[in-house]
C-alpha cells in the first residue's frame, strides 16, 4: 500500500507541500516573558517511527488551530513551512535540526485510525553519567529521570544581601549517582 504521508525524518526546507501523520505529544502556549503577550502555540509531534520535531503556530494563526488540536490525538497536518534551526536558538525541546512552522496554508485532520500506531510518548534516553555533559548544552531543555536520595536544603546569604536557598540531593538511575544543587 502507498503511504501518503511523509516521515519527519523526510522532511525538510526545500518545500511546503509536505503531509505527515503525528501524534500530538504535547502541546502549550507561548507566553513572553517580560511582556506576559501570548505568542502562539509550541507542540512536539511524534510520527510511526517515534521521531520527534518542535512544532509552533503563530499567534495570528491561533484561531484557526485553537479547540482542534488536542494532547494525545493523532492528524495528518499538511503545507506547512520547515526551517532548519540556525543555532542560536535555545531551550529547544526536542534534539531535531529542524522544526515546523504553521502557515495560512496548512491544513489539520483527526485521525482515529493511526491512534495506536504512533507512540503516546518518545524520548531521548541517555545514561545519567552523561548528565553534566547533556545539561551544560544550553541549546536543549532536559528532563531527569532517577530516584531522590538524601537531600537537604541548605540557607545562605548573597553578596548582594539577598536571602537564597539551595536544594541538594542525589539521583540515582540504578547504575551511576549525581549530586546536582539547585539554587533558588
């Protein structure tokens, strides 16, 4: 059978007529943060083969999109815009090179069909030994997976005289122990 739909792997910037079938991992609103002005919406999408890409409606597109995008269903979305990232962008969300772009032009359909064969959820797994590594990247966003032992706060006060709290603790994975410091 021919599969109308292209992988997230097969994309690319060359053009918009692209049309893929991904589940909707998740999904929230831009918000700026001095401004406190919506920006529109960010999603990860998730295709077949578990790939993973960053998505983003503009706020001038949001009525269009907004109620018909839900966390979890599955679309086939189509003609949109794909950009590679330029590397200046930080807190990505997803280790992809590209991301996608909605547009006046891009179309979204429910499908039910599909519901069970795109994964509910992808991630990126890397040993915690890697951890140090992986968090001083200030290009993606990290999300920690291991179990709290010992942990302590622990109150100080800056040079500027401002009280500040630091929280400390290990995470253990079954394998290797990190001691990070959060500071607050």
């Amino acid at each position: 059978m021919f599969n109308q739909y292209h992988s997230l792997l097969q994309i690319g910037p060359e053009r918009s007529e692209w049309s893929i079938s991904v589940r909707v991992q998740a999904i929230w609103k831009s918000i700026n943060r001095t401004t406190n002005e919506f920006r529109g919406y960010n999603m990860v999408l998730t295709d077949i083969q578990g790939c993973r890409i960053h998505a983003f409606i503009m706020d001038k597109l949001s009525d269009k999109f907004e109620g018909r995008i839900k966390e979890g269903d599955v679309y086939n979305i189509s003609n949109f815009k794909v950009k590679k990232y330029e590397g200046k962008e930080l807190n990505r969300v997803v280790r992809n090179e590209k991301h996608i772009f909605f547009d006046y032009q891009t179309n979204l359909k429910k499908l039910t069909y599909e519901l069970c064969r795109i994964p509910s959820y992808a991630f990126d797994i890397f040993p915690l030994q890697e951890l140090e590594k992986i968090y001083t990247d200030s290009y993606f966003l990290v999300d920690v997976i291991g179990k709290v032992e010992q942990s302590g706060v622990s109150t100080y006060v800056s040079k500027e005289d401002n009280k500040k709290t630091n929280v400390k603790f290990k995470i253990f994975d079954g394998r290797y122990y990190i001691e990070p410091i959060f500071k607050c």
